[in-house]
C-alpha cells in the first residue's frame, strides 16, 4: 500500500492497490463502479495495464481496508503494490499452465493435421475425454471463478464469455458421445473447447510478458538507488549504513564509480559525475566544490565528499520515480470512451451468440452447428485489447520519455500536445544560458563605479534574480569595492528592488520604473538605447530622499549580456519545420530582445517584448483565445502562471521547483531540443493508442460477423482472440524503440 495524505482541509488520501484477476475492459468498469460507491471515494482510476488501482478518497470516511474490501466483493483479488525495485521476474514465469495445456491439447489437434494429409488419426472419445477435462475444468478454473463473480454483479467480462462458450463445446461433445449408438465414429469437439482454453492462457501469458517490459523504465529508475552508503563520522571514520538510514545533514563519502546515494553538496573533491540515467545527457558533469549532485548519478573517477541534503522520498530520484508511476497509472480522456464501450460490450456479445444460435437452428434444423458458431460468437468477441490499448501505449511513451530525461506527469497533457501548434518560451534561462555577466557600469554626477557597485551589490546582495547575481559576483572581484549592509530591502515585483545604505533609499530596476516614479530619465535616455539596440539588458540605478518624498535621480545605469544556450537556435527551427509557431516572451526591453531574437533566429513579429511577470499568463491565455494549442516553456518563479495557463506547460528541469511543479511536463535538462521530442512522444503515443484501438475494434467488427455466419470455427476464433491483445501490447512496445534526435 502507498498512501499519502494531503493538506487539504478534508483529509484527501491516495491508496494504490494491486489487483489479480483483471482481463478485461469490462472488469475494469466493473472494479472502478466498485471502488466508486464506497463513501468518502472521490475518484477511482483503474489501469487494467499495471493491474492496480489509484483511488482518492476522504480518510475520515474511507480507509484502505474498506477500498480492499470493495474490490474483493466486486470478484477480484486485492494485492500488496508489487515493489517496483524486485529483481526482474523470468520471461519464463507464469508459463506452467500454458505448457500443460498445449501437451493436453497436442493429440487432440493431430487428428485435424493428419486430415489434411488424408490420415485419419482420430482419438477415442474416451481419450479425447481424459485430455480435453482437466484443460477445461482445472487450467480453465481461472475463467469459471472469474465470470461466477460478473454473473453475480450482473455484468460480464471475457472470463465469462470464455467460460460459457468452452463450457458449450465441451457440453455438446459429451452429449454426442453418450447419445450415439454403440460403435458409431461421431465428430466430437472436446479439442475445440481445450485449445480455445489453452490459446486465451497463451494470449495473457504473452500478454503479461508485455507489461512487464512495459515498466522497464521504473524499474531500471529503481534499480539507481544503492544499497549502502559510507557514513562519515564524528572522528572522520567511515562507516558503512544502509542508504534507508542516512539523514539530512549527514556527510556521506563516495568513492570512484559508485552511485550517489543520496542528493547533496560536494564539500571536498572533484569529478566528474554521469547523470545519464536521469536526464538522458550523455556526457558527464564535471562537479567541485559547493556542486550540487543527484542520488543515482554515477561517480566517475575522483573521490567526493558530501552533505546529504534530500533522502527517501524527498529526493531528486524519488520525485522522477513518483511523476513516472503516477502518469502511467493515471487514465486517459481517450479512455473513457473506451470505459463506455465496455460497459455494453459484452451483453451485447450475448445477446449475438443467442441470436446466432437461433438462427442457425431455425436455418438448417442442427442444434450442433448452432452451438459451435455461437461459441465462435462467444470466444472472438473477448474484450481484453479494448483494455490494453490506451493504458499500454501510455506506459511505453511515459516509459521512454524518462528514459530521454522527459518527465510527463500529466497524462491529459500528453494527449493534447500532439495538438500544439504554437510553443512559446520565456527567454532568461529557457533560451539563454541564464547566467547574465555585468558587462558595462555608467555613473552620473558624482557618484563612482565602485561606488556604485559597491550600494547595488549591498541592496541585491539576497536575491536569486540573475541579474542581482551578476552584480554581486561582480563586486566580489573587485579588490576596491567593499560591500556593506543594506535594511529594509524588499523586491517590487516585476520592476527592481529598494533598500536603505545608510540614510539613502537605493533603487534598481527597469527605465520603465523609473519613468513611472518620475524621474527624470534625460541624461541616460540615449546611452541606454545605445545599449538595448547592442543586445544589453539595462537596468537604472537611482537614489531617492526618504524624507521629502521627492522623484528618484537617476546615479547610474548597468549592462548585461547573455548568452543563447547552445542548440538553442537549432531547436526553434526545428520546430519551426515541422509546422508550429515559435514566440518568445520576455520582460526585457524590446531592443534587448530583439537583439536576442535575431541571435536565435526569430523575428520581429516573434517577440513579445517588456511583458511583466504577471501579464505573461494573460498573453499566454490571449493566444488561446486566438484559436491556438499553447506550449509554454519556462523555468522560474515568474513562468509558473503562464506555464498552469498554457495548454501544456513544459518546464526546465535546471529551473525552479514551483515551475516544475506547474508544468505537465519536465525537461530534466536544460537542452531545448527536448520540446521537440516531448512534442514527438505525445504524437507517436497518440498514433499508438488510435492505432491500438482501431485493432481492437476491427478484431471485434471483421470477426463477430464472420463467426456468425460460420465463417470461423471456434479455435480459428481463439487464436484471433489471443492475437488480438498480443498484437496491441507488441505494437505500444514500438514506441520503446524511439529515440530523440
């Protein structure tokens, strides 16, 4: 069980419970009204893929045995969430079953071989008998239990449809064998009843083998946490402790080509350090002093010491682990057409094999063609591939896109992306590298450079905005500059920052600021647009006299550069070839953005330029309402409304926690080729779920009708049954295969 609680006001929990005993889309719908009408539940999401159930109730009124309770009554097993960490079982596994009952079935299929060669090898009844029973009634216990328990619900499945259809064929064998005369050779169909059991325990043998490659990826995400980890102790010992028991602010050593056991800060050492499993990058990071790293991440040559900063379920690996189960666990809007089809399927299917056991009787006088084109009816129309479309292409795309460093939390959104036709990217870190250099500092009147350094790195000294970083690095390598304390500093929020040195109100920030409070901006007007036309992002400096309330006097202006990540010119352009429309949002001036712009490629009428942080969801929701389907990529604080605005909201793992938290889904490298794969995923796994369910419907519409009319035999129908899902988990495994450019 994994239950964890919210803080919202009504104790909202989450309960994941494995569930046996699951074949269908029927018992899907089945387990899902189950779990549904016990009190307290809001939500249920069956995943007939994963055989697990995710339900969201009220723990005042709900708790994890009534929910297990729910799901034993409805008929099926309720199991222990499997760790995902466990060895991977044997391909082999589970395959007893289906070994016995092709032995049993063997001689019994001979005989119809040998009648295409003109040998007749036809079994006693007694013996068809003998090998036929204990197919039906021990190996095919599996179906009676199951389809007893959807006749009880008055629903069905396709154990009972399985049942009732092999259960026909073996009835009307013994009632031809025991009702003809002493001697008389009759066509018995015992091996049409065992090999359509054996065939469907072949079929969810095949099937099983399936999902299990379709959790390849959480499992290999597990299987990065080590087992131990070397605890430095008070007296500089090390000591080796399972990773379970490590705490936050523990030192840990970690020794050339181990896994780093959990996340934190290197304090002494250098390495360079493999994060491919996590972000899909190739190449190794080279870390040092202060170098933040992730458990999981390989060592590579050098030993590193570290504070442990996040462990178990708070860290890095974790989250990754969470966002990867919790997409493919949760179900898609396509689903729930599917869940409404299931719902009518199979007593539609009985009411056919009725209707066609009628007919033929009426048609040509024999009771014993009518029952073998009823049970025809019966075992094609088995429902499982209805099941497994959707949820089985949705593990293997969620399932690769870790691989590649592409997290998707949110399954709605990687079934809309593959409809997005404009991406718009916030510039600061998304486009550029994000890390602006002071590149030019002017004064006015009578104030001088490292003087004003020295007030501006004072003001800004706590902020994590990039360009109050850029001014404080550069006032730390400046041997004439000393920084002293600034009070009451407070940030307006898209506009600059205000403090106090001494008796002196220091403000930076944007013109546009400055113009509001009335400054008088005539001294410095033409040297910034000299500046923003050369690409600059300029930021004013201003003084101002607390007590007399008078408008700020301009003392000095500030340049800064950045640079375009690399790819990132490459990245838009390939996403402009292949049909979307790129913009740019940014909250620089325009000529600083243009300036930008025309590095990576864009155009003038690309740009959305002097836009604040708080206008940015407002021109994301105006392209909306402009008739398109928005991605929006961003990577800080300022991006997260626009990134929860957008139509998919896709955030730079290198940014901020909130943006992550915003956005459905995550690069977890700041590499903006990623928007393109991310975008190529949703489409190739939507055209898997479309090409899925075509399949399935199409085995279902070509072959009820063919049965009907006695076009195919019921061991013809099994194997089209069988085929059917197979083919389905086998062509969702295609997406395994991809890889990003």
């Amino acid at each position: 069980m994994n239950t964890t609680a919210t803080s919202q006001p009504n104790t909202l929990a989450t309960d994941d419970i494995a569930i046996g005993g699951m074949t269908c889309a029927s018992c899907v719908a089945r387990v899902e009204r189950a779990l549904k009408k016990v009190p307290g539940v809001t939500e249920a999401t069956v995943n007939l893929a994963t055989e697990s159930a995710r339900v969201t109730f009220d723990a005042t009124q709900a708790n994890d045995g009534r929910l297990r309770r729910a799901v034993r009554d409805a008929g099926y097993e309720p199991r222990e969430v499997a760790a995902a960490d466990a060895a991977e079982p044997s391909s082999w596994q589970g395959f007893a079953p289906v070994a016995v009952g092709l032995a049993l079935s063997a001689p019994l299929v001979l005989p119809m071989i040998g009648d295409a060669f003109g040998k007749h090898w036809m079994l006693p009844a007694w013996m068809q008998f003998l090998l036929a029973t204990p197919v039906q009634f021990i190996l095919g216990a599996r179906f009676y239990k199951a389809g007893w328990h959807a006749l009880k619900a008055l629903t069905g499945n396709m154990d009972l449809l399985v049942a009732i259809g092999t259960t026909a064929g073996w009835a009307l064998s013994m009632w031809l064998w025991l009702t003809a005369e002493s001697g008389e050779m009759v066509h018995l169909y015992f091996e049409g009843s065992a090999v359509v059991v054996t065939l469907v325990l072949l079929g969810k043998w095949l099937e099983a083998r399936a999902k299990r490659r379709t959790t390849t990826a959480i499992r290999a995400l597990h299987a990065l946490r080590p087992d131990v980890a070397h605890l430095i102790g008070k007296t500089g010992s090390e000591k080796d402790v399972p990773v379970s028991e490590l705490l936050n602010g523990d030192h840990v050593a970690v020794r050339p080509g181990e896994r780093i056991p959990a996340d934190g800060v290197v304090e002494e050492g250098a390495s360079e350090v493999d994060e491919s499993m996590l972000t899909g990058e190739p190449l190794p990071v080279t870390k040092g002093l202060a170098s933040k790293v992730t458990g999981g991440s390989i060592n590579g040559s050098g030993r590193l010491l570290l504070r442990v900063t996040a462990t178990g379920s708070e860290s890095v690996l974790a989250h990754i682990i969470r966002l990867v189960e919790d997409a493919q666990t949760a179900k898609a809007p396509i689903q729930r057409l599917v869940d409404q089809v299931a719902a009518v399927f199979v007593p539609v299917v009985l009411v056919l094999a009725l209707l066609t056991l009628g007919g033929w009787w009426l048609a040509r006088g024999s009771f014993e063609t009518a029952v073998i084109h009823a049970v025809a009816v019966l075992v094609i129309a088995c429902p499982c591939a209805l099941g497994l479309a959707t949820p089985a292409a949705i593990m293997a795309g969620t399932g690769v896109a870790a691989r590649q460093g592409i997290l998707i939390k949110d399954v709605q959104a990687l079934e809309l992306a593959h409809k997005v036709d404009t991406v718009a990217f916030d510039k600061t870190g998304t486009l550029t590298v994000g890390q602006p250099q002071l590149t030019a500092t002017h004064t006015f009147d009578d104030w001088s450079e490292p003087q004003l350094l020295a007030a501006v790195a004072a003001v800004q000294r706590g902020s994590e905005h990039p360009l109050a970083r850029a001014v404080v690095q550069a006032a730390a390598a400046r041997s004439d500059v000393t920084v002293e304390a600034a009070s009451d500093v407070r940030a307006i929020p898209g506009r600059g920052t205000e403090g106090h040195i001494a008796d002196t109100a220091l403000l930076i920030g944007s013109l546009r600021w400055m113009q509001e409070m009335g400054a008088d901006l005539s001294q410095a007007a033409t040297l910034a647009e000299s500046l923003q036309s050369a690409g600059a992002t300029v930021s004013a400096v201003a003084t101002r006299d607390p007590a007399a309330g008078s408008a700020p006097r301009i003392v000095g202006l500030l340049a800064f550069g950045d640079e375009p990540k690399p790819g990132a010119a490459e990245a838009l352009s390939r996403l402009r070839a292949s049909g979307l429309r790129v913009c740019m949002i940014s909250g620089d001036n325009r000529g600083a953005a243009l300036a930008m712009a025309a590095r990576l490629g864009l155009t003038a009428d690309e740009v959305m330029a002097e836009v604040l942080p708080s206008d940015k969801a407002a021109r994301v929701a105006a392209l909306r309402e402009g008739g398109h389907v928005v991605a929006m990529v961003g990577d800080g604080v300022n991006d997260a409304p626009a990134l929860a605005a957008a139509d998919v909201g896709i955030a730079m793992g290198t940014g901020t926690d909130v943006a992550m938290h915003a956005a459905a889904i995550t690069l977890m490298r700041g590499d903006i080729a990623l928007v393109a794969d991310a975008l190529d995923i949703s489409r190739r796994t939507v055209a898997k779920i479309r090409q899925n369910l075509f399949w399935a419907f199409a085995y279902n519409v070509a072959g009820i009708p063919l049965a009907a009319f006695g076009y195919l035999n019921p061991v013809v129908a099994g194997a089209a049954m069988a085929m059917s899902s197979v083919s389905v988990m086998t062509n969702a495994l295609l997406l395994s295969r991809w890889k990003g450019r």
